[in-house]
C-alpha cells in the first residue's frame, strides 16, 4: 500500500456544562502511526501514535471500525501528551481495522472528532472460521470447508480435524495451502475427502476443524465441530 500522510484535525474549544468552564483543545491533532497500515499478528501488539499542541491532559480515546462489518474495539485510554497508545487487538476478530475517535472530549465538551478512513489501518491478521457445527458423510457428492483469511503476509496454513484440542499434534491435515497477503478479506473453500494429506482414512467421529498457522509466527484459529460418517 501506498504510504500517505497523516491526518491533521484543528480543534477548537467545545461546547461547556457552564460559563465557568474552560474546555480543553485538542490543537493541531496529528494521528502519525501507523502511517498507511500496519499488521497485527495473534499475540502481538501495534502503537498508534500522534502529535498535538493541545491542552496538557485532555483525552485520547480512539476506535478501531471493521471495513467489512459493524464492529467496533475501543483502543487503550490516554491523553493528550502520552503520545501513542499500545493495542493487542484482544477480542478484535481478524479483520482490517479504521483508526478514529474522539480528542479532548469531557463533559459538556466536544472536543474533536478524527473520523475513521484508510489513512490509518490496522490489519488484525487470521482467519475466521465456520460458526455452524459441520457433518458430512462418505454419501455427499461435495464437501466443502469455506474459510476466510485476512493478512498482508504470506501465510503457509495446514486445515485439520483435532479429535482433542488439549493434545498437540494429534490433528489430522486434509488440506494444506499457502497464502498470499491480501488487500481485503477472502474467503476460500477447501474439499473434505475423508482422509488426510498424505492418504490416511480419517476415522469416524465428532471433531473440532483448526487452521495451524506455521509461518511467519505460528498459532492456531479453531472452529466449530465437524463430525463425518464415511
């Protein structure tokens, strides 16, 4: 992605409870990281970072907005002279991710408001899953599993059956593929063809579907049940 400057919002003093009270000003608001994007891996974090010459103390709440879907994740509190704020992504789903928010705003104050855009993006990266329970039989002309990746890295993925997610490297892979990075979600559809990649039956049974994310950091997306009759 092209990398593009950072948005400047100018405040001025808000709306107030009272005549006694002094609002605060955001000033000249300047939102500089992520400049364009930035990827946020499972167990990782990311900095959003500012400038501003705005009343000492006053609030910083920004907002992470989906692209795709009505979700919304508050970012850490901070104020005005901290500077930056630091993001896991927790309880994010994978998904890109607009930058907002609201500055200076207390009380009957209005602060300023940075609306959400492209100049400021956070790739929560992933992959989202099934919701609905799966069961197929050896009798279905097609089976298919539709997943969704968001990244903008190359990912190599294993897709698997856990027969018990408290035991490592018990999963048996029916479909293995690499990834490319993306500009925007896609999802893609995998065959179930009852056995594993290298030609093993897969036993009947009630299983839970996984991702196994190998590289570049390795961890894991688990799905709903999948349960098949040969």
């Amino acid at each position: 992605m092209r990398r593009l400057a950072g948005i400047v919002v100018v405040a001025v003093a808000g709306a107030c409870s009272g005549d006694d009270v002094v609002c605060p000003s955001a000033g000249d608001f300047v939102l500089t990281a992520p400049d364009g994007f930035v990827e946020l891996v499972p167990g990782g974090s990311i900095t959003v970072a500012w400038t501003s010459d705005g009343t000492g103390g006053a609030s910083v709440q920004l907002e992470a907005t989906a692209t795709d879907s009505d979700d919304r994740f508050a970012l850490p509190p901070a104020n005005l002279e901290d500077g930056q704020v630091v993001w896991d992504g927790a309880g994010a789903p994978p998904a890109n991710y607009r930058l907002g928010g609201q500055v200076a705003k207390v009380g009957g104050c209005q602060g300023a408001t940075l609306p959400p855009d492209d100049l400021h993006l956070v790739v929560v990266q992933g992959l989202r899953m099934p919701t609905a329970p799966l069961a197929f039989t050896g009798a279905q002309a097609t089976r298919t599993v539709t997943i969704t990746s968001v990244t903008r890295s190359s990912l190599m993925v294993r897709y698997a059956v856990d027969p018990d997610l408290a035991i490592d490297g018990d999963e048996l892979v029916f479909a293995a593929a690499t990834l490319p990075g993306e500009l925007a979600p896609v999802p893609r559809s995998y065959p179930f063809s009852g056995t594993t990649t290298d030609g093993t039956p897969i036993a009947a049974g009630t299983y839970t579907l996984v991702a196994l994310v190998d590289l570049p950091t390795g961890y894991r997306a688990v799905g709903p049940t999948l349960t098949w009759t040969p």
